[in-house]
C-alpha cells in the first residue's frame, strides 16, 4: 500500500471524527430535508450531482489566480484579484451541495468528508484574507495567502476524488446493471396482487414490480442513488419511495420526483405471457426523462408499460 493509501485508511478509521461528524450531520439532513432543497443540491432535475461539477468553478478560478500571480506581472494583477472573488463567490453553491451530499454518508465515508469539508473551508478562508490583503494593496501577503489556500484546495480535492473514485460516493449504483434486453419471466401472475410491490429476479438483476389494476409496473431494485432496497420502500401515488434516504421514483418512467437521487431509475416493459410477469430493459425514446439525458448506456430500451390481460 502506497503512502497515500495509508493515509486514506487512517483518515477512513479515525473514529475520533465521528465526535464532529454525527452532530453535524443531523444538521445538514434537517437543512436538506425540503423537497426543493433536496431536488436543487442534488442535482436530481440536472440528472447528474451537482456537486462535482460545481466545484470546477473554485478550483479553476483559484489555480488560474495563483499562475497569475507565479507569471502574470502587474498587468495581470487586476485579473488575479478578480479570480480570487470568483472563487470566493462560487464556492458558497459548492459547499452547499457538497454539505448535502456528504449528508447522506455513513463511517469512514463520512469521516472522509469531514476532513475534505475542513480542508477546503480552511482553503476559502485563507482565500478571503488573501482577497483582504490585496484589497488594501498588501499584495505579497494576498498572493502567500492564495497559495496556502491553493495548497489546501489540493488536498480537500485530493480527499474529494478518493470519496468518489476510490469509494464510490454519489455513483449511479444500477450503472454496471445488465438489464435483460430479451422478454424475460420473473412471477406468475398470481403472484403479484392488485395494489402490491415486491422484488424480483430477471436474469441476476433485481427488478421492482408494482401491481395497478389492469397495469404492472416495473423498474431496477436497486437504488441509482446509494443502492437502497426500493423493494423494503413505501409507494404512494404510483411512486416508491427508497427506504434509506428518502428519494421517490416514478413507476411510470423511473424518473426522479424527489433527489437525493439523480440518476433516474432503469424501468422495464412488462407484459403477460403463459400465466407469468415478463419483463424487458424498456427503450429510452418513449421515456421523457432519459431521452432528455440521452441513454445512460447504448443497448438501452425505451420505456412501455403492458397491461395484464
Ligand atoms: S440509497 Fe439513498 S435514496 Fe436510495
């Protein structure tokens, strides 16, 4: 294990962050909990968390600010100084959706959080006293303060891209899903009563059935959020709701009515064959929300809903 990786695992086990983190995190899930506030952090009307692309704005801003101020020479001072305030401006919107991802961690993620949330407030608030000090002509401290703030900027984004490639945070849990793309059996018909929902297999992937009169519903099982059981949720108004944070999915198309989530549910074709429930990987033309997305994954199919017969 290499000398970043055993920092990461130290990091991941301090548990003496968890003293800091709990309290902090009922706060921020008391702050996200409106539906408006949930959907716009989340990124669930964008189809994407809004998070990582957010956080481009800060880091390009400040990293251009500080090659300004290596290379620039006094013409380009006005232009540093301005970017300093752009990435002071713009990194309120980032905390924030950043506050409302790591909302929903648990453990070491959770920890890791915690530092890369420390890390980069340190990184705006030497940003801002580097703003101060140039505002008042003091540009040797604003241009040393800039570049401990880069500093720390690097290793909040360091701690960032380990939460997100190394474990995975905030990633499209259905995304390596093979979908059957063939009618495929999953219950007898009897099996599934008027006004029920249950899990299902069809072909080594879980699928979500939900019964309304004359018309079955299907979608993926799993979370695209941090892959709840959607089976163990609660449907109202032909949605279900995810059991471990709160997002609701649309049978009808799997789309997002309420974030976290924001990466829709895969939803299926369903039909009555011989006395069973078939299922296939619906097209995505016939789906409003995806088709606004584009396809998540070339051989999807486009969204039908088959009434029993
Ligand atoms: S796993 Fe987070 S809302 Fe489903």
């Amino acid at each position: 294990m290499n000398m970043p990786h055993r920092t990461m695992r130290r990091v991941e086990e301090a548990e003496a962050l968890d003293g800091y983190a709990k309290p902090l995190a009922k706060v921020a899930q008391r702050a996200v909990r409106p539906r408006i506030v949930r959907n716009l952090l989340s990124g669930a009307k964008v189809g994407h968390p809004l998070h990582p692309p957010l956080t481009d704005v800060p880091i390009g801003a400040w990293s251009m600010s500080a090659l300004l101020d290596l290379m620039g020479g006094r013409e380009s001072e006005p232009a540093a100084d301005l970017l300093v305030k752009v990435g002071l401006v713009t990194a309120l919107p980032t905390a924030l959706s950043g506050f409302n991802d790591w909302s929903d961690t648990l453990g070491a993620d959770r920890r890791v959080g915690l530092v890369h949330a420390a890390a980069n407030s340190a990184a705006l608030s030497l940003y801002a006293a580097s703003a101060v000090a140039r505002a008042r002509g003091r540009r040797g401290k604003g241009k040393a303060l800039g570049f401990a703030g880069l500093g720390l900027m690097a290793v909040g984004g360091y701690l960032g891209g380990h939460l997100s490639f190394a474990n995975g945070v905030n990633v499209n849990r259905t995304a390596w899903e093979h979908e059957p793309e063939e009618w495929t059996p999953v219950l007898a018909e009897g099996e599934l009563a008027d006004g029920e929902h249950r899990t299902a297999e069809a072909d080594g992937v879980d699928v979500l059935l939900y019964r309304k009169g004359a018309t079955i519903y299907a979608m993926a099982a799993t979370c695209s959020h941090m892959g709840g059981p959607l089976g163990e949720g609660s449907v109202e108004d032909d949605c279900v709701t995810c059991p471990w944070h709160g997002s609701i999915f649309r049978f009808a198309d799997g789309g997002i009515e309420r974030g976290p989530a924001s990466s829709p549910q895969p939803h299926y074709e369903t039909r009555i064959q011989g006395g069973r429930i078939e299922v296939r990987l619906a097209p995505p033309e016939l789906s409003a929300e995806q088709g606004e997305q584009g396809t998540r994954r070339g051989h999807r199919r486009p969204l039908a809903r088959t009434p029993a017969s």
